[in-house]
C-alpha cells in the first residue's frame, strides 16, 4: 500500500515560541522526518496543493470542485460556472482591515439562508447565490460567456486570509470599476439586511462581506493513481469525485485506515488537525493536535511502515516557510545513525532559510 498524507500547518510558524515547540516530543514524526527523503517548493495554499495532486494547475476551478465535494451528483455542477462565495466580516483594528471568516463568526443555517435570498432578491441578473453551509456559499453565474468581471476575477483562497490584514491586497482585486461597484452594492444589500441588523443588536460580528474566489467549469477529468481520498475537506472530495475516486471520512486513527484500505491500493489521506491552532495563534492548542497526531497516525504509520504493511509514505505540509515534501521509505527508516529532529529545530532552520 501506498499512502499520502497532507498536513496543513505542520510546523508551527515561530520557532522561538516556547509554548508551542518548548520539550514538544513526537519521536514518530521527527524520526520519519529527519529519515525522509525532503524536497521543497516555494509557498502554496493548502487549495492550490490538493490541486497539484490531481494534476490540475493553480488558479483551477475552486469553486465547481468543492461544490462537486458537498454533494455525490455533478448533474447540477457540470456545464455551470461557479464561484465561491464564501461570507466574511471585515473590520478595523489598530488602523489594519482585518478579514474574519465564516467559521468565526457563528452563522446559523437559517442567517445563512436569508441573506442568500435578500442577494438572490437584488442580483437576480448576476447568477444565484446558492448556500451549502452556514459558512460556504456559491454562486452560480448568470453570464455563462466566460467574459464577465467575475469570470476574470481572481482573488487568493479564502484560507490564506482569515484572520489576517488585507488593507493592502484590496486595491490590487478591487482595480476594475466593475467588481468595486458590485463589491461596494454586495457590502450595502449585508448591511441593511434585517439579520446583521439583528446580529448587531445581539453584539455579534454582522456578516458584511463576502470573499469571491475560484472560479469557472469544471474541467475534463483527469486520472489520477488514487484508490481513495480520505478527507472532511469538501475541496479534496469534490477534486476525488471529478477524478472518479471513492472518498471516505477521515478515520481516527491510522488502525481503523487499515481495517477498511485494501493492500496494493494508494491512498490520500488529509489532515486538518493545526490548520484551526496556526490560523488563531493558538499554541496550545497547537501541541495537543500534533501531540494527538503523533499517537493516532504518525506512530502507528512509521510501525506499519517498518513491518512492510506500507510500501511508502509521502508526506507532505502546506507551511508559512514553503511546501515540505518527505518521501519515507522502509528501508532509509532503519538507518539509526541518522538521530531524529526536533520539531523546535526544524522550524528554526527553516525561518532562517527563509530570511
């Protein structure tokens, strides 16, 4: 069996933090590591990364694949064009405009839906928004030319700019007259609906905004070696379904992978346990996941990689350095002689390469 694990955010981003990489131990993780064959590219998302995958380029339809990952059936999603429109808050602190994303902000199913309906209400003759979850929307564009302003419209994945200033990437998207006009009447329609006024009075963060980003058709399939994906990332489903892979929920631990993966099959496996600890600087977080992950995937997968039960374990990490790629094989983790790495020095070798 041959197994690709994706591990967003596995080295935590400031090596000199004492509370998250102070004695941090994962003695499975730093051996496979340091035995590993490593290779880098320079920094991706985690969106563009799944992409490369599948072997579609960056800048792929996000939007129609991880629509195709909220539902089995692509009849709705085919010959469409999508974009995602995913609801966010921005606001001012410390004279830096600050993005919040969906998952901070605590939207029910109900506000969801009927902010929806009061867009779908005023831009009837742009496309329809459609809500798949409180926290990720779509909208099905009414111009199918390919020519509009949305079509050509590119702005950054929405995970690479939660909780993070953008101020300054704003002028850059916003430069064509058109998409300012349409973002600043997206902005009025949120502020005078009756639910943020209502979120307001509650003292919540209204819903203000939305981030407009991956758009386009789907594409023609391509093949891939994947036997399985295994993931809650609706991105990484709907790329396996367009690619005719089965997907599967994430398994708690590497055990239960192996009870239901057949041997000679290759299988992806994403891991989104410090994605949520890294975005919100939450370094205790932060070892309690890559703790927990030492002892349910990366301790069980080293073991069964050493009995032969794995033919090879790639595993790769979506970081604020770059894209960390390490190729372990059996035979290369029996090399003693090679000490493992501690996480702590690891991130401080990569900060300053990357200075």
């Amino acid at each position: 069996m041959q197994l690709t694990l994706v591990v967003p955010e596995l080295i935590w981003p400031e090596p000199e933090d004492r509370d998250a990489l102070a004695d941090l131990a994962c003695p499975a993780l730093e051996t496979l590591l340091m035995r590993g064959r490593q290779t880098s590219q320079p920094p991706q998302s985690l969106e563009a990364t799944l992409a490369d995958r599948f072997g579609h380029p960056e800048g792929a339809p996000y939007g129609a694949f991880r629509l195709l990952g909220e539902t089995e059936s692509s009849l709705e999603i085919e010959e469409k064009s999508w974009l995602i429109a995913d609801p966010v808050h921005l606001r001012f602190h410390q004279e830096r405009l600050i993005l919040a994303d969906g998952t901070s902000l605590s939207i029910s199913p109900e506000e969801a839906q009927a902010l929806a309906d009061g867009l779908n209400a005023h831009f009837a003759d742009l496309g329809r928004f459609h809500v798949s979850a409180a926290d990720r929307w779509y909208l099905h564009l009414a111009d199918e030319t390919g020519n509009g302003p949305l079509h050509r419209y590119v702005a950054p994945p929405l995970s690479t700019v939660a909780g993070r200033s953008v101020e300054h990437l704003l002028p850059e998207l916003l430069h064509e007259r058109a998409i300012r006009t349409l973002m600043n009447e997206i902005q009025t329609v949120l502020h005078a609906h009756p639910v943020n006024r209502r979120r307001e009075d509650e003292g919540r963060l209204p819903v203000n905004s939305l981030w407009l980003w991956g758009s386009g058709r789907l594409p023609e399939r391509c093949e891939t070696d994947f036997d399985g994906v295994w993931s809650t990332n609706t991105l990484a489903r709907g790329l396996a379904r367009a690619a005719g892979v089965r997907t599967h929920p994430v398994p708690t631990d590497a055990e239960r992978f192996f009870e239901h993966a057949a041997p000679d099959t290759e299988h992806l496996i994403v891991l989104e346990d410090l994605i949520g600890p890294v975005q919100f600087e939450n370094s205790a977080a932060y070892r309690d996941a890559i703790e927990s992950l030492e002892v349910r995937w990366f301790a069980p997968l080293r073991k069964a990689l050493l009995k032969g039960q794995l033919k090879s374990l790639h595993i790769e990490a979506t970081t604020v350095y770059a894209i960390l790629n390490w190729d372990c094989q059996r035979t290369e983790q029996w090399m003693f002689w090679k000490k493992p790495r501690r996480l702590a020095d690891l991130a401080l070798a990569l900060a300053q390469a990357s200075d």
